[in-house]
C-alpha cells in the first residue's frame, strides 16, 4: 500500500505523476512535461531559466521564450499540488528540482546504470518501461531520451550475458530477444541471440534472428551482416545438419530410447521447397500476413476468405515461407482448384504423408518416420467444401501438432475454425467527389504510401519501364483504384493498360469498360476476366440468395441493415428471409461487413460485384419501381433528419450522421420515378445535403445542387423553400469567392424573406451580404448591414446572430475597438456554448484568434487558433481548419519562422484551389500583407511547395507543431 504523502514521478515511456497513488491533474502543455524532465534529469542542481527557455522555445525571442517559461512553470506547479515544492528557485534566474521523498523512475534508473551489478542491472531493465517522454517530439529532450536509450541497451546486453553465465538459456534468450527488438542492427546481440538458440536446440529460431538481420541489412542499409555473424551462422547452420543427419539412421532393431529421437524443435526437412513461389511480390498485405500468423499460433485451424482473386492465396504462402522453419516436418501445399470431390480426401492425405524413395536428405528424412509438426495450406477448397471439410477434420485428429492454413470463397463450416476475411487493399480517399474543381487534388507524395496504389504503380512500371508516379497522372490513378475498389486482380489488370494508354484514357476506359479487362493467360480461367471473378460465386447461389444479392445492388455504397429492410422487405420476401439469406451472401464473400463505432454495422458490395448484379437485375426486372421508391423515400427522408438546414444548431451530429450515406442519399435525389411534379420533402433534403457540402468545404456540389433546385422550384408554391434555397446557395457562392454572384442570390433572398415577414430570415441573408462587402473592402455598408442584420435577427444568445457577430467583430478589430471587438467574440462563444455547437464554437474561436492576432496578442492567438484546429478535427477538411492554418502562418512570421509559415501558407493556398474555396473574410486585411509578400518570394518557392503537397490532415499537425 503506498504510503501517505508518497509522490511519484514516472518519465520513462509516457508522462505519470502521482501523489499518495492518485494522478495529478492532466497537464494541458506538452512544454510542462518536458520542462519536468529537463529538471528530474538535473536532480539537485540550478539550472539556469535562460538555458531552458531557449531550448524549448528556440524560434521565439529571448523575452518571448522567458514569459512562456513562466507560463508554463505556473501550469506546471499548479498541476502538480502539493508536489510542487520539488521544483524550487534557488534564485531568480535558476530553477532546481529536490527529490526529497519523492520516487522518480528515470533517477532510480541512472543509479541503477551507475552500480552495474548483476543486480543493478536486472533493476534498470525492469525500471525501463521506455523512452523518457516517449510521445514527445520536442527536440530539446532527445538528447537525454537518447543517453537513456543507449544505457538501457547497453544493461539490456549486460543482463542477457549475466543471466546466460549463470545457465538461464531461456532467460538470456527473452533478453536478447528484446535487446533485438530495441536495436535490430545491432549484430553482437543476435550473434549472442543465435548461439543461446543453438544452445538450447532451437536452430529455426537462430536461422529466423538472421534471415531478417540479413533483410534488415539489405533493404535499409543496402549492406551485409558482418563476416562474424555471417560465421556463426555457418557453424549453427552445420551443427544442424550434423543432428538432422543423425536422426536419419534408422534405429537398431529392438527400438531405441526416446533420448535418440530428434527434438521437436529440430527441423527435420526444409518445406519451402514444396510451397509454389510467386512471380511478383506481394504489395500491400503485410499487416494481414502478420495477423494470420498470429492467429495461427493460437489455433489449428485458419481459413481465408473473400471474393475471388482477392489475393486469399498469395497471403497464405507468404505466411507459409515466413513460418517454415517453425514446423519441424516443414509446410505442405494441396491445390484443390482442380480436384473432384471423390478425390480431395486422397489429395489432402498424400500432402500430409511423408515422401518415399531415398537420394536426398530430404527424402530420407521424410521416409523416416511418420510426420508430427507440420503446416498444411489448404488452396481452394470452397468448390469442393462437402468433401474438404470431413478430410481437414480428420487431418487435425490424426496430427495433434499440425496446422491447416485454408483458403476459399467460403468457410469451411468446422469446429474449431477461425475465419480470416480478405479485404480489398486501402484506396485513396474519396476526398474531392467528381467535379473537374478536384481534378488535381490526388498529389503523388500523399498517395505513394496507399497499399492500391502502390500496387498499380509497381505493376505499370513492370511493363512500362521509367513509369512512375507524379503529379501529372496521381489523380487518374487514384480515381482508378477507387472505380477498382481496390481488388488487387483488377488493378493489375489496368495497370498492364500502361504498356498501350496513358492512365488518364485508362481511368476513362475502366469507367465504361469494367468487365472488358482481362489478365494474361498465366492465370486459371475463373480468374481471367472480372466477369469471370464474380460469376464463380454468382452461380454457386440459390435462387432466393441472387434475388436478395440483386436487390442490394440499389444501394451505391453499403447499407444497414434496417436499411436492407426497408428497402428489400415485401410479399416477396420477408424479414426473417433477408437475415438468413444476407449471412449467406457474407459467408460467400460477396456482402463485405464493415465495423464501425459503437458497434453500428454497414454492408455494402464490392463495385465489380454490384456493377455485375444490376446487370443480371436489368435482365430479369427484379428490381421493380415500388423497390426504387422505398430506397429513394428512405434515404430522403433519413437526409432530412439530420436537419443540416441553414440557421440549424448542433450541425455537427447531422454532419455525421450523413458521412456514410452520401452516395445512397445523392442516388435517391437523383432517382427521378415521377418528374412530372415537385416534391417539397425531395427538396427539404437537397437543402440539408447542400448544407453537408457547404460544411464540409465542397461549395461547388453545393452550388450545382441548389442551381437545380432553384430551376424546379416554382415561386408560386413553395416560396419558403424558395427562399431558404437562395439564402444557402448565397452562402455556397460566398464559400467559393464567387463574390458578385453571391451578393445577387443574397438579394434574391432578403427579398423573399421580407415578402414572407420572415425578420430572422432577412437578418440572415443581410448578415451575408455584410460578409461579400467586408471581403471587398467596403467596411461602411458591411458594418450598416450587420447591425440592421442584428436587429432583425433578434434576442441574444439566437445561433443565428453568429455570421453577424462575426463580421462586426472584425470591422472593429480592424478600426482598433479591440475590447468591442472581444466583446462580440465571447458573445459567439457564449452562444455556441448555449446551443452545445462545435461548428458554432469553431467560427467563434477562429473570430477570437483574428481579434487577438490584431491587437498583437500573439500567445492568446495562437491558442484561440489551436483550439480552432481541435474542433475542426471532426471534419478535418473543412474550411475553418484552413482558415485556422492561415493564421498561425502569419503568427510565424511575426516571430520570423518564415520557412515554416510558407509550408503552411503553401498547404492552404493549395487545399483552397483543390477544393474550389474562396479567401477569408480577414484576407484582404492588412494583417495579411507580410503573408502575400512571402508567397511571391521565389525564395521560398520549395516550401510552398512541399506545403502544396500535404494532405489537410498532415498541415492541421504540423500547424500545431
């Protein structure tokens, strides 16, 4: 039990300070955290304030650094309590930190390192739970995380030799296993690591230590292990077959002991050999190779399953060749594609029983004895599942130590299955819809590490040598590998397109053209063509199961399953139906499910199994116009629950709610089943889904949905409609910089609102059109028309009052009025804070961090800015993060970090043209006149550029940096 008034100081591999067993309060300053540090490292003696306020604010002025010193040492005190009184003033320009009674890890640690006794050492391995400060990324605490990096390492070697002198070969192994993991170059260690292996008799482990030292070697260092270790490998590698070769010698008649017997962990035979090995490498798949692996240790039995030509196969034998040398009697390989059921018990025995003859060692080791330890893949089996499964069964019966890796369409339905579903490999996002606005937003440097795209590039240059990925064709290529949804058969058909069209025509043609690609004649026949791919489960379905799968098919991307039945249930089929039949489409690869959070479930097909189920539906009618009403009524109308309507609060649910619907929402506005008349509720939910395109900071799907709408509305009818719509397609344009536009369907706006008596709804549209004429520099009307906007909208605390408010802080902001203008600001704050609004709260802290960026503030700016960027970060590529970025740019050139500031600069101005988005309110304001003059600086060109080059989500972090 910890004592009273214990306090406890843990920096090695995280940051926790507790008193009397209870955390102190979170520190909210990463600065705080290292501050500690840099004292705890120092115990007992001054440091000098100067010193520390230099290293961790080193872009900053020396009175700037002192005065976040201060802040920062505040905070830290006042997180820590009672036990603050460690940290002392010896006097006014030095601090000390006082261990007195309190326990510090990293000071237990050095005292540790400094015995050196076997017992010591022993101590400071188990005090070492990991870096000092592990997620810091302060540079002014890398060189003490490094001492205690190499001193760990250097006990971590200690305590491995002094355990192996004392005969603990298990514990020397686990130590040198770690010292590996900690420092994988580091060739003394797995030289010790592969002679304790041999020691012990486990010769596959020490051949596993340096087959991956050897690729470490290769493909980071482009070098070689050192003659040493190439040496002991060689000797362990004879000693091996020396034992090998000893277990060969049939026994004297009369038996033998069971000393003479090989150890099971001795590799009897090398398997590898047996396994097919592939002509192309495997891209993409290392994560599932390795999740496989572990699921193999835990149990007997694995089965991949997925779609054909999902790369079920490839995973498998890349497992295989990694775990070779862990099963004694090796892996074996049963290709059951071309097996009939009479035969697939023979074949899966002749796979599992050792070879006859003599010649080789193999063969005689095989001919030895009967096999115990040994991995069996099992290549699809779906075809023949009846006859499979009852061979597999009794296989793990017969070799209790055996393993079967399967693959297939479908599991194999035993006891004891563990079921491994193959994915599609990760594509791009879909980030920027198909409006040529988002052509060029696809860069090659954010992409080069997608798993889809990394495939079609590796690939394309195998028949087109040179062929590379750029800026010129990243967009085409990423657009292809979505259309493909990253069916690695399918992209590799494309990508042999190379050799003939360029990947801008081939993004075109795949798009009309799906089926038509074909893979060379290598290949088996079910997996030559897409068709092919897909007509191989297709026709394996009962008739009730392909009229579920085509009804699904009206969805364009996923569903749920209250979905499915308000869709797919009527005379026809029931409830109860669409859950048997539905797990049996998942079952057989074709439905992929899709875990999200809270536990919510999606399903959704794979495009090439969708595009091939309309076709089918098309050819039977089975997808009759009552079912396309059900869909388009029940994504309408879900559209329109989430209120995402102009003046609206809690924005931010509804922005959710609707990111996985986009498609099935954007199909069913489209489904035109009866164009001869209006319907007001089609109408309300293409104003939220144009609210979600605003939102989201893709003003132009926003703009062409309203445009539509505008033209089907008749003024005579729906005039409320009618106005809200230009009131939303005013603000879209406002977005988008299209300023004189703007102003004219704002106009268009306050007049019908005041046709209607709608004041909040006038005060709306005027408190916009402020925002066009404070962005044109004409700050009289803009200030005019914000207050009459105020007065029409009404009583304090109204959501609606934000635009303006915002708009009025910054026109006194600009005249000087700095307190008025802080004033507005918490008035937006206190709003949002009534209404329980992020997006709300978002534009207030933006306006706080403008207010305070004017009045020269810059500490209080950058906060409010940081700030902005956290509530940004649910809709990450909004454009109030732009927004945000924009502005700790200019604070960085005010305290001359102007490298930094044009990286930043370079990455908004770049997502404002991918996304079509306008400037800020604030850009023609004089605060802005260093940033313009830096961007024409041909100096900073490379920053600007790499900045161009960034995702949003890269510059949101490097913003906060």
């Amino acid at each position: 039990m910890t004592p009273p008034n214990e306090w406890r100081i843990n920096l090695l591999g995280g940051f926790d300070v507790t008193v009397d067993g209870v955390p102190i309060s979170r520190l909210r300053s990463r600065k705080g955290r290292v501050l500690l540090a840099l004292l705890v490292v120092r115990a007992s003696k001054p440091v000098e304030r100067a010193w520390l306020a230099g290293v961790l604010w080193p872009d900053s002025t020396d009175a700037q650094a002192l005065a976040s010193l201060r802040q920062t040492l505040a905070d830290l005190r006042r997180a820590m309590g009672a036990a603050a009184v460690s940290i002392e003033g010896p006097s006014a320009r030095t601090l000390m930190f006082s261990p007195g009674k309190t326990s510090v890890d990293v000071l237990d640690f050095d005292a540790a390192v400094e015995r050196a006794d076997p017992e010591s050492l022993e101590q400071a391995v188990l005090l070492y739970r990991g870096p000092l400060l592990a997620n810091s990324p302060d540079e002014a605490i890398w060189n003490e995380r490094e001492r205690r990096e190499l001193a760990f390492i250097k006990s971590l070697d200690g305590v491995g030799a002094n355990r192996a002198s004392a005969g603990d070969l298990a514990g020397a192994i686990d130590c040198y296993r770690r010292l590996i993991a900690e420092d994988p170059y580091r060739e003394n260690a797995v030289q010790a690591f592969m002679k304790l292996c041999a020691q012990k008799g486990d010769y596959p482990e020490a051949y596993v230590a340096y087959r991956d030292l050897r690729n470490r070697l290769q493909q980071d260092l482009r070098a070689h292990p050192a003659p040493e270790t190439v040496a002991v490998y060689e000797q362990i590698r004879r000693s091996a077959k020396v034992r090998i070769t000893a277990s060969d010698v049939a026994p004297p008649q009369g038996g033998s002991s069971s000393s003479e017997q090989p150890s099971q962990s001795e590799p009897r035979v090398s398997a590898v050999e047996m396994l097919p090995f592939p002509l192309t490498s495997l891209v993409g798949r290392a994560g599932d190779v390795a999740s496989v692996k572990g699921r193999l240790e835990a149990s007997r039995l694995v089965t991949l399953t997925g779609i054909g030509a999902i790369g079920k196969t490839r995973i498998a034998l890349a497992v295989g060749h990694d775990l070779a040398v862990r099963f004694r009697d090796g892996v074996r390989f049963v290709d059951l594609g071309g097996v009939d059921d009479n035969d697939v018990a023979a074949a899966i025995e002749a796979a599992s029983t050792p070879a006859s003859g003599s010649g080789s060692d193999v063969d005689r080791v095989q001919a030895s004895g009967r096999l115990e330890q040994f991995l069996l893949i099992v290549d699809n089996g779906e075809r023949v599942a009846a006859s499979c499964a009852p061979s597999v069964v009794g296989l793990l019966r017969a070799y209790p130590k055996a393993r079967i890796l399967a693959t297939g369409r479908q599991p194999l339905g035993v006891p004891g299955e563990v079921v491994f579903r193959v994915g599609p490999l990760a594509i791009p996002d879909a980030a920027w819809g198909d409006s040529t606005h988002y052509s060029q937003a696809a860069d090659g440097p954010s992409l080069v590490h997608t798993e889809s795209i990394r495939l079609f590039v590796e690939r394309a240059a195998a028949v087109s040598p040179g062929f590379s990925l750029n800026a010129g064709n990243s967009a085409s290529i990423a657009h292809i590998c979505r259309l493909l949804d990253g069916h690695p058969l399918a992209i590799e058909m494309a990508a042999a397109r190379t050799s003939l069209l360029t990947v801008q025509q081939i993004a075109g043609w795949v798009d009309s053209n799906l089926f038509v690609l074909t893979a060379g004649s290598g290949v088996p026949p079910r997996h030559q063509t897409l068709r092919a791919v897909v007509e191989g489960s297709y026709r394996g379905l009962s008739d009730r199961e392909r009229l579920l799968l085509m009804r699904l098919s009206v969805f364009p991307n996923g569903w749920t399953h209250d979905a499915a039945e308000a869709v797919c249930v009527d005379e026809e089929m029931s409830r109860e139906e669409i859950i048997d039949r539905l797990s049996a489409l998942v079952d057989r690869s074709l439905v992929w499910v899709e875990w999200l959070q809270a536990g919510r479930v999606r399903y959704r097909l794979m495009p090439i199994v969708r595009r091939y189920c309309l076709e089918q539906s098309e050819r039977s009618g089975e997808i009759p116009d009552r079912m396309l009403c059900r869909f388009a009524s029940y994504y309408i109308e879900l559209c329109r629950a989430t209120q995402l309507r102009v003046g609206q609060t809690r924005l931010l649910d509804g922005v959710q709610a609707l990111d996985p619907e986009l498609d099935n929402v954007a199909g069913a506005l489209d489904l035109r089943l009866d164009a001869s008349r209006v319907d007001p509720v089609r109408a309300d939910a293409t104003l939220c889904l144009a609210s979600y395109w605003a939102i989201k900071g893709r003003p132009w799907l926003a703009i062409a949905r309203l445009d539509a709408l505008i033209g089907e509305l008749p003024s005579d009818r729906y005039p409320e409609l009618l106005a809200e719509a230009h009131l939303a397609l005013g603000q879209a344009l406002l977005l988008a910089g299209q300023d004189e536009a703007a102003g004219a369907s704002l106009s268009q706006a306050q007049e019908a609102y005041a046709t209607l008596g709608d004041p909040a709804g006038q005060g709306r549209a005027l408190a916009s059109q402020a925002a066009v004429l404070l962005r044109r520099g004409e700050i009289v009307k803009a200030k005019a028309l914000t207050k009459q906007g105020l007065e029409l909208v009404g009583a304090v605390l109204k959501p609606q009052r934000i635009p303006a408010l915002r708009v009025l802080a910054l026109i006194k902001a600009l005249r000087g009025r700095m307190e008025f203008a802080l004033n507005r600001a918490n008035e937006m704050m206190d709003i949002a804070g009534s209404c329980d609004d992020e997006l709300l709260a978002g534009d207030a802290m933006l306006t706080m961090g403008n207010v305070n960026e004017f009045s020269g503030d810059i500490d209080t700016a950058r906060r409010a800015y940081i700030a902005t960027l956290a509530l940004a970060e649910e809709w990450v590529d909004g454009p109030l993060a732009v927004a945000a970025i924009e502005g700790i740019a200019r604070l960085l050139l005010l305290t001359n970090m102007e490298h930094k500031a044009a990286l930043l600069l370079g990455a908004a101005q770049s997502y404002r043209q991918r996304a079509g988005l306008g400037p800020d309110l604030v850009s023609t304001f004089p605060i802005n006149q260093a940033a313009r003059q830096l961007m024409a600086e041909p100096a900073y060109l490379a920053e600007r550029q790499a900045g161009g080059r960034m995702t949003l989500g890269q510059a949101m972090a490097s913003a906060t940096q």
